[in-house]
C-alpha cells in the first residue's frame, strides 16, 4: 500500500522514476485505454465562414506587398530625374565663378585649361596690335612689309 | 483572388499526406496563398477545438486560433521541418494559451492530482470500462469535457495532445520540453481525473 502511496507522490510531484516505477505506469496507461477512447471523441469545432474570411484579411494584412510595376518604373524615373538635376545644378556652379570672374592678371592666377590659354592668346595679340610689338603679324611690320600700290611712270603720267 | 478558395472547401475537411503537405510547406515559403489556405482548411478545426478547450471563452478562442495560422504564415521560412507540421502548429497554439493566461492573469488550476483512495477506486475492474461497450452520448461527452475544462494546464494540454490530436509521446517531450517520463505521468493523472468525473456519473 504504502508502495502505491510512494509511487502515485512521485507521479503527482513529477519526481524522477525508477525503471520498476516506470514500467508500472506503462501498465497503468495500458489499462486507461476506455479514457482514450472516450477523450478522442470529443467534438472538433468548425470554424465559421466570417472566421475564416476574417483570418484571410488578417494574412493579407501580414503580407509584405509586392512594389507594383508601375511604382518601380515611376521610382527609377524620378531617381534618374533627380541626379540628372543634381549634376547640372553642380555643373552650374562650378561655372558661375569663371563667368563673372576678372581676367587672371598674374601667373598665380593662371590655369592650365585649355580656355585660359585661348584667353591669354587673345589678350597677347590684341596687346601686341595696340602697341605694335610682338611678332610679325603686328599691324606696323605688316604695314613695313605691305608692298601696297606698285604706280608706274604711265599711271603717274596719266594724273 | 485564390487565397478564397479555401472557403469553399470548409466542410470537406482536407486529410494531407506527407508528401503533399512537404508540397504545400514549400509553397508557402514564397508566400503562396493559395498553399496556406490548403494548410488552415486541414488543420483549422483540429486547432480551434484544442485552443477551445484550453481558454476559456469561444471569442479568445477564434482569436488565438486565428493568430495561430498568421505567425505560422509569417514563419513559414524559419520551420525547419524536425517536427511535423501539426506539432509545429500545436506548438504555436499552445505557447499563445499559455500567453493568453498569463496576461490574464489565471491562476493555474491545480485539478488531477491523485490520492490513494481515489486509485483505490480506480483500479477495481469494472468491464463497463471496455472501449467497445461505452456509448459517446453527449451527456456522458458533457461529462468528460467538464472534466477535461477542471485540468490543470499542464495535465489538459498533454491529455488532449496525445489522446484527441494523436501526438506520440517523444513528440510531446520535445514540445513541451519535458521528459517522456513526465509526459506519461502527466497523461497518468489526467486520465485519472477524467475517470474519476465519468465514475461518479454513472454511480
């Protein structure tokens, strides 16, 4: 008796069992198969329509939605629009300065592009043709070299 | 839109294979609707029935239920597939029971334990206990759901999971992360218990 007591605090205290107590409780299950029976038929429960319709909205909801192609299509169009305008507002200005800048007048202020070289060029021949210096394509030594009208004793004669 | 088809088919409840449901799982990792909707019509009234019978009102019930098949839909890629479907499934309903209660507050029911006396009573033979003799009335049904309702959590969730839904002991160990041994012992008592309230309506 005192055994069963033993056995049975084990089992309601969930303490460890020894293989005799084990075996025992197999036994014991075996001869409860009539609870089985009767616990395997109990009613199942069937969902109504509104409940399901409601658990389809609710899996819908927790679905991450798929970008539409129309969406990615407009959202590449206004990323491209976007660095397009970004480029050319940079472009505008890195421009500006150079446009209402003065004329460089010293070496420092000199550059190497090749639009300060035509400037400096420019600004070369208009100086050598105002003061007459330079090489010989200034308007003096060209005038030198002009070799002009070539009058003859007859045209002289004809005045 | 597919995903309603399942409606359609709520009354001829769906009996899947391995095979097929592996099919489906897959399916539903790419978010298949369609597939889910297979996986809820097989599995719906299986979990409402249990996770009815583990809170207390119809309205928790349908809600925990309905939760059950959204986080098994959202964490379709993370099933790996050790256990079965229905375990994973079970799994889910029973740690949102388990959550439900403790937000609510429950104290947990400490119904089935068994005294010596009671296994005295028990263990008389009795032939109207064979199976085959004992009539599903809805009395006698009534009487072993008011039973299974005054089990403890612990002792209900083992007993319906292994005699209603046929979940073998090693997978309940695994579920509840317990021991075989405990898992006997819990289905042990509950079934007792359960003895207990339909020999004292037939006396």
């Amino acid at each position: 008796m005192s055994e069963r007591k033993d056995w049975l605090d084990k089992l309601n205290s969930e303490r460890p069992l020894t293989l005799q107590d084990a075996h025992r409780l197999d036994e014991a299950l075996e001869n409860q198969h009539a609870v089985k029976h009767l616990v395997s038929g109990l009613s199942e429960e069937e969902p109504s329509l509104a409940w399901r319709s409601q658990l389809n909205e609710r899996l819908l909801a927790s679905q991450p939605r798929p970008k539409s192609s129309f969406k990615i299509w407009a959202g590449r169009f206004g990323l491209g629009t976007a660095v397009a305008a970004c480029a050319f507002g940079v472009l505008v200005m890195v421009q500006r300065p150079k446009m209402g800048a003065p004329i460089p007048s010293t070496a420092s202020q000199m550059t190497t592009s090749a639009e300060q070289i035509l400037i400096d060029a420019h600004e070369s021949a208009a100086f050598a043709a105002a003061t007459g210096s330079g090489d010989g394509t200034s308007p003096t030594q060209s005038l030198q070299s002009d070799p002009g009208i070539q009058w003859t004793e007859a045209d002289l004669g004809a005045f | 839109m597919a995903l309603f088809a399942g409606v359609t088919r709520l009354a001829n409840r769906e009996k899947l294979d391995a095979s097929a449901e592996q099919v489906l799982i897959e399916q539903c990792r790419r978010q298949n609707f369609e597939a889910f909707g297979r996986i809820v019509d097989a599995y719906q009234s299986r979990v409402l029935g249990f996770v009815r019978r583990m809170v207390s009102s119809s309205e928790e019930a349908e809600d925990i239920t309905q939760e059950v098949f959204v986080r098994a839909f959202q964490n379709m890629g993370k099933f790996d597939g050790r256990s079965s479907l229905r375990t994973w499934l079970f799994r889910i309903a029973h740690n949102l029971c388990i959550d439900s209660a403790r937000k609510r507050g429950r104290a947990p029911v400490q119904a089935g334990l068994v005294d010596d006396e009671t296994m005295e009573t028990l263990e008389v033979a009795d032939e109207r206990w064979n199976p085959e003799s004992l009539v599903l009335d809805d009395e006698l049904m009534a009487v072993v759901e008011k039973a299974v309702s005054t089990l403890s959590e612990k002792l209900r969730t083992v007993l319906l999971l292994h005699d209603k839904e046929e979940l073998g002991y090693d997978e309940l160990a695994q579920m509840l992360e317990i021991p075989v041994g405990t898992v006997k012992s819990r289905l042990f008592l509950a079934r007792a218990h359960v003895q207990k309230f339909v020999e004292e309506y037939r006396s």
